[in-house]
C-alpha cells in the first residue's frame, strides 16, 4: 500500500491537472481504447489516485458496480453528437472522464 505521503502529493498533483475537457477533443483518445467513464458519484480525482497506485482490489469493485468502467460505442456516440463536456484527468495511459452532476453549474 502506498504511504499517506505519496498519496497526498497523487491527489494534489491530479487536482492541478482535473479540466473541463469537450468530447470531440477525447476522439483520438477514445479511437484507442483509453478512456474511462466514471460514475458521477465517485471522486474523479480519488480514481485516478487508485489507478496510479494500482489498487485492484478497489477497481474490482468499481467495475463490478458498473462506477468505472470503458465508454461504449454508444455512450461515445452520444457524447460525440452533443459535444458532451466532461470533467477530465488523465492517468497514463488512460484519460479518465466524468459527466457533471446537475447540481454542478
């Protein structure tokens, strides 16, 4: 397990990085198979955290309540015909996305 240390510098360094990015911008991104969709209601940042520091045990569960998990043929395609814009962060090699809330403005 990562120390405390090394996953508050990870949180910090991914909350610098977390944009608001548009849909047709992630295209080459999604082409390869890179993007993640998270669940609205998990912690964008935390996820990318998780990821980094490899915690299989955690994106299991995740994966298995469908929280995280590839954006499909069709959801990309909804995003691509709104030009949905996302909430990013990228943890190579993956970009990992998050629609906002409603309660976001």
């Amino acid at each position: 397990m990562a120390d405390a240390d090394k996953l508050e510098r990870l949180r910090a360094e991914f909350h610098s990085q977390t944009a608001r990015t548009d849909w047709h911008s992630l295209q080459v991104h999604f082409a390869r198979g890179a993007v993640v969709l998270v669940a609205p209601e998990l912690d964008l940042v935390e996820v990318a955290v998780q990821l980094q520091v490899d915690n299989k045990p955690q994106f299991e569960q995740w994966i298995a309540a469908q929280m995280v998990g590839a954006v499909s043929p069709e959801q990309g395609q909804t995003f691509y015909e709104e030009n949905t814009s996302l909430w990013t962060v990228v943890a190579p090699p993956w970009v990992l996305v998050q629609a906002p809330t409603s309660a976001v403005g």
